[in-house]
C-alpha cells in the first residue's frame, strides 16, 4: 500500500478523534460511542497497511504527534463528562434513597 493511502486513513482518524471530543462536549454519548466505532474499525484497516517508511517520515510524524494530542483532547473532555454524569448518577441515587426512607417512614406510621 502507498504511504498516501496510509496518510488519508490518518487523517480520517485524526478527525474522527477531533468529531469524538465534539460530541463528548455537547453530552452526545450515542454518536461520540458511534464514533468510537468507526474509529476502531478504522484502526483495524490501519493496522493492516503499516508502513514504517511512513512512520519515521516527517509527515506520518507529525500527524501522529497531532492525533496524540487530540486524544489526549477527547480523553480530557471524556473524563470531565464522565466525572459529571458519575456525579449526577450518585445524587439521583442519594435522593432516590432519601424518598425511599421518607416513605417507608411515613407508611409505617400511617
């Protein structure tokens, strides 16, 4: 396979990774999981045309060191979201358990 071909499929990972963190930012979670799905499948399609000529030129250098810091990017925002509906979970719970008590307590007094 060309170094072009392996370029491109780079590309489209660098933006699927740019489009993941979009996503993530606006709480998509189905299409930012989607995403992460064409990403994966595009990994696999990578791993199948390795090119170390790509790989130690400057060009694949540097688009690799620019979807690492994209991901870096999308897992920051990922971990943010995370942390935040983690948040929300355990105060839906913290209530839930609250009215939970409530009521028993009111029923048994009834």
């Amino acid at each position: 396979m060309s170094m072009d071909v392996l370029q491109e499929k780079w590309k489209d990972y660098l933006f699927l990774t740019i489009e993941m963190k979009k996503f993530l930012t606006n709480r998509e979670v189905e299409m930012f999981l989607s995403l992460v799905d064409q990403r994966e499948n595009l990994q696999n399609e990578i791993d199948s045309l390795a090119s170390q000529t790509f790989y130690a030129s400057t060009a694949g250098k540097a688009l690799l060191l620019q979807i690492e810091q994209a991901n870096q990017d999308m897992m920051s925002v990922f971990h943010l979201v995370f942390n935040s509906m983690k948040k929300r979970e355990n105060v839906s719970q913290a209530y839930g358990t609250i009215s939970n008590f409530a009521g028993n307590n009111f029923n048994s007094k009834t």
